[in-house]
C-alpha cells in the first residue's frame, strides 16, 4: 500500500514537471526577441525587439522602465500592430547605446499578457572600441591666427552704463524742462495780456476776405467782439453783456467822472462803428469794402487811445506785457539749462558714487582720470621671446628693441641685444639683455659672471637716475627650473618727475656662451605697477637651449 503511494505521487510530481515545461515552451513560443546587430561601436544606437502574438482579445503591456542590463535606453519607440485572422502581431521596439566596449547581456524583458507574466530570451551583444589609427591621419598646415574679441574690462563697462544714464538724463530734461506744447491759435491769444489779444486778433482778421465771401456780418461781430473784450478788461467789466446803448452811456458816464481820460473824438468813432456793425448784423446792411477796412483801422486807432488814457498799469499788469514775457522767457530758459546742469552732475555723481561702492573709488577714479599705469595693466598683454638665445615673458605690450649699446663686460667681447618698455608717465621701466659671448667660459666661472654682471647693471641704474640702492642677492627659480641670480632692493629713482622709493629686480641666467638680464623698476606706492611687476616676474622662462 505505501508502495502505491509512492509511486502514485512520483507521477503526480511527472506530470506537473510537464506541465510546467509545456507552459514554458508555450510562453517562450509567444515572444521573440532580435537585435538588428549583435555587435555595434561605442556610442552606435542598437535596437532591441520583441515579438510577440496574441489573440484579438488579449490585452498586452509593456511594462515602463525595465532595466537593460549596463545598456542605456535612448528612446521608447512606439508598438507597431498588424491584425491578421483574429491574431494580433505586436512589434515593440527599444533604441539602446552604450560608451564603454566590451561584451554585454540584455537580460529577459517582463511582458503582461492578460493576466499572464511572460519573458523573452536574454540576448548577448558586443560594443566594439573605434580604432584611430594616428599614422594615417593627414597632416595639415598651421592654422592662421585668429583675433579673438577683447574681454570687456571695466572701463568698457563703465562708459556704457554712464551713456545710457546720459541719455536717460538728457531726455528727461528735455521732456520736462525744454519740450513746449503746440499751442493752437486761440490758445496763444488766450495767454497773452488784453492789448496784445485785441491786436493779434485784429492782426488775423482780413477784412478783404470777408467781403469777397461775403461774410460782412462775421467781419463785424468779430471785429466788436475784439472791442468790447479790450473794454470789458480794462475799463468796464460788462461790456460782453450789454447793449451798444448801454455800453455807450456807460463809457460816456466814466469819460464824465472823469474815471477814464477818453477823447470825445474816441467815444464817437466807438459809437459809430458799433452802431454800424449793429446795422450790419440785424439789419442787413452792406457796406463797402472800404468802409469795412476803415472802420478796422479805427477799431485799432481807438484800442490804442483807450490804452493811453488809462490809469498808469500797476505791477501786476506791468508783468503781463510782451517784455515781461520776453524776460519771463529768458529766465525760465537759464533755470532749464541750470536744472540741466543740476540732473546731469546728480546722474554723474550717483554713477560714480555706484560704481564706487561696487568696484572702489580708487578703481572708478583712476579708471575715468585714465591711470596710465592701469591702462597699461588692462592692455592686452603679449608672450614674447626675446633674443638669441631668448628669455620669454609676458608683458602689457611688446618691447622695442633698443640699438645703443649695453653696459660692457671689462675683458670680454660682447655681442648685446637689448628690448625694454617704459611707458612716458607709467611708473614702471622693463629692460632686457641677451648678451652672447664671443669666448666660451667654463661652468665653474658662470656664477661668478652672473654676479658681476649684476654689480654692472646696479651701476648701469645709477646711470638712468637711481641713487640710495640697497641691493640683495639670492638664487631664482624660473617656472621651468632654470636657476639664476636676483638681486632686488630698493633706490630712489625718478617717475613722472617726481623723486619716488623705488623698487628693482635684476635676474642674471648664465651658460658657457651668453649671459641675460632682465632689470625691472616701478614705484611700489603704484598698486596697478606692482600687478605688473609681479606678473612680468611670474612668467619669465628661458629657452631650454640656453641650459649648460
């Protein structure tokens, strides 16, 4: 009976070990994967694919961010579907790469069908190295030199930023202090006092014109109107509102009370043109053309008389005449130039106070005072090589070469070729020598040389002025290992004709066949001279042929 048993669960086990297999080899049936290369260079786009078809009804997933082994997945493309007698054909493709060479797997890809988990096969690729083969690549000319556009420096910054400023102050000067309005012709008259609005507007009154179209009776309207606007100013308040009857008694009355010094010619020749120019307005009348222009230069005549037996015009009404505008005008004017003045120097001041701030006063001084000497640091500098053999440096320009001759060596003979900078007004002189030497020297006299050449170089700056030297020696290491001698100190030497304390480095390099020097000068109370004192220093270098 146990034995029964036994053999009954042996063949359970069989057929569930079968049918796990039939599954598996159904599931493996089901999906398919393929790469269109097995091997592809570094960085070369490989596509990975799987394969698979399902029933219509099925529902399928591609899971998102599965993992492709050391593979980086470039791009998820989309699943292509093809329908075919109730089957679905599902293609889903990945663009994989990689950068570094060597063998690879593609490990086994989870794809969902309905509620069953599936995996395709693992696949194995190679990245491959690209070979550069250097001895078959072309050789090719040096390339020309190309400008290369200047850093913009603080001087650059500085003028842009105060000339927007000075445009954004002359324009608000100009709108708010200088512009004027168009004024229109009645606004003009309107500003101007009660005499000058009469004869301006009798000025624009053309009696020709008028009688030509026929528009007498807008001719006398307008030209009473100027009458009794004048009147209505200056002698009697309601002269616009009342009557040519009540105007006239009224008149007559301040002629009477003796108010107002009217001629009796005056007041008769007021009465008889606006008496006419009633006839002409209610009672249709034409007159002439002459009577018109007549009783225009009247008008004008009796504005005149009526202006003259005024009371003499208080101060107020001496401030509205013509003259008064004129000088009103002219000082106004002064005061927009004087304002002008006072927004500009403001707009400078607050410019430099800014800037001031920002990069320090001293910078902003010297920047717009044009320093020299930090002009001189802000150029652009040069790496040169100078002599045969040559010391290279960089410097603020290129120096110029110097055809006198040096300082002579007692006993030797010299072939000196010397290049210096000194700018007029810079606190800072650049000299250096490349000596070659007709006789070969041992090594063991080279040090020697070196500080005897030093001791005629302190005597040689004595000659350009320097006096109270106080020189020391110690051994100088160029940036490339080469070892010379420097001597520095302090002396006092003459910069922008002034007596200054100044500072000097000499630094000597000597071989079997040549010796170079290479003085440099400047006035320590000079911070843009020491910049460029100490980076002339840092990047003095000897051509390596010039090494025992």
């Amino acid at each position: 009976m146990l034995e029964t048993k036994r053999k009954w669960t042996e063949i359970k086990r069989l057929w569930i070990a079968l049918g796990l297999i039939l599954f598996t080899i159904d599931g493996h049936s089901q999906v398919k994967t393929f790469v269109d290369s097995t091997a592809i260079k570094i960085g070369e786009e490989l596509i990975y694919n799987i394969e698979l078809e399902v029933d219509s009804s099925s529902v399928v997933v591609f899971p998102k961010g599965q993992p492709f082994g050391a593979l980086e997945l470039i791009e998820d493309y989309k699943t292509d579907t093809i329908v075919k007698d109730f089957k679905v054909k599902l293609l889903k493709k990945y663009g994989l790469t990689l950068f570094d060479s060597g063998r690879y797997t593609i490990p086994a890809q989870k794809v969902l069908i309905d509620d069953k988990i599936l995996y395709s096969d693992s696949v194995r690729i190679e990245i491959n190295a690209i070979k550069i083969d250097t001895v078959k690549q072309n050789l090719y000319g040096i390339k020309p030199i190309i400008a290369v556009e200047k850093q913009s420096s603080f001087w650059n910054t500085f003028k842009w930023i105060f000339g927007m400023l000075l445009v954004a102050g002359i324009a608000i000067w100009y709108f708010f202090f200088y512009a004027k309005k168009t004024l229109s012709d009645a606004e003009q008259i309107a500003n101007l006092p009660p005499y000058e609005q009469a004869k301006l507007a009798l000025n624009k009154l053309n009696e020709k014109t008028c009688f030509e179209n026929e528009n007498i009776k807008v001719f006398y309207s307008e030209l009473t109107l100027v009458l009794r606007k004048y009147l209505n100013a200056k002698v009697y308040d309601q002269s616009l509102e009342s009557t040519t009857e009540e105007l006239l008694e009224k008149l007559y009355s301040l002629k009477r009370a003796e108010e107002f010094m009217f001629k009796d010619e005056t007041l008769k020749n007021i009465e008889t043109t606006l008496k006419r120019a009633d006839l002409v307005k209610f009672a249709k009348s034409k007159p002439q053309f002459e009577i018109m222009r007549m009783d225009k230069q009247i008008i004008a005549q009796e504005i005149d008389q009526v202006r003259a037996g005024l009371p003499k015009p208080s101060e107020i009404e001496l401030q509205q005449t013509l003259e008064y505008q004129k000088g009103l005008r002219k000082r106004k004017k002064q005061q927009q130039f004087k304002w002008a003045g006072i927004t500009l120097f403001t707009l400078s001041l607050l410019t430099f106070l800014c800037f001031g701030f920002y990069f320090g006063f001293n910078t902003v001084k010297d920047t717009v005072l044009r320093h020299p000497s930090k002009l001189l640091l802000e150029n652009n500098w040069v790496s040169s090589e100078y002599g045969a053999p040559g010391i290279r440096i960089e410097s603020p320009k290129v120096l110029l070469r110097d055809l006198g001759d040096s300082t002579a060596v007692k006993g030797g003979d010299l072939a000196i070729k010397k290049f210096y900078l000194g700018e007029h007004k810079a606190a800072l002189r650049l000299i250096v020598k490349s000596t070659k030497l007709n006789n070969q020297r041992n090594n063991e006299n080279d040090a020697a040389d070196v500080l005897k050449i030093a001791e005629s170089e302190l005597l040689f700056l004595g000659q350009m002025g320097a006096s109270n030297i106080l020189p020391k020696n110690e051994e100088f290491t160029t940036p490339n290992g080469q070892k010379g001698l420097k001597t520095y100190g302090n002396a006092n030497f003459i910069f922008k004709d002034k007596l200054s304390n100044a500072e000097f480095v000499i630094l000597g390099f000597s071989a079997k066949m040549f010796l170079q020097q290479l003085i440099l000068i400047w006035d320590p109370e000079d911070p843009y001279a020491t910049q460029i004192s100490e980076r002339i220093l840092s990047s003095v270098e000897l051509n390596d042929q010039t090494q025992i």
